[in-house]
C-alpha cells in the first residue's frame, strides 16, 4: 500500500512552483495568480498525484488561498487527515 502526502499549504506551494509558477504563497489568492486553465489543469493533476485525490476545477476556484484548498483536500481524504 502507498502511503500519499499530506495535503499542506507549504506542499501545494512547492507544486505550484514545480510546474514554474513563482512568488506564490500560502495565503495567496489562486485566481488572483492569473493562472492559465493549462497551469491550472497541471495543478489539479499534481494534486491528484500528490495525494491521491481528484480535485474538480470548480473545487480549486471555490478555494480563495492555497490554505483553504488545503482544508478542501484535508476534508476529501477517505481518512479526513
């Protein structure tokens, strides 16, 4: 069995800038970031890879901040950790 990381707003940060988006913080807005859907396509795929979890676009632009993502991400895991 593979144990997934925890989702954590330093973890969604460190995607984000893998897939070359710089200046992001935890508390930063994701609309406000301008991200392309392209960008935000690949964001949901590293997520679900990440973490094992699917994310629907209209649950990354429900999110305003990475930390509330966190939460949304937190909640979906089957073990709610």
């Amino acid at each position: 069995m593979t144990v997934q990381a925890q989702p954590g707003p330093g973890r969604l940060v460190e995607l984000l800038h893998g897939l070359g988006v710089a200046h992001v913080t935890a508390a930063d807005d994701l609309l406000a970031l301008g991200l392309s859907s392209l960008k935000i396509l690949q964001f949901s795929m590293a997520i679900e890879g990440e973490f094992g979890i699917s994310v629907e676009l209209s649950t990354l632009l429900a999110a305003p901040t990475l930390g509330a993502l966190e939460e949304q991400l937190t909640a979906a895991r089957p073990d709610g950790t």
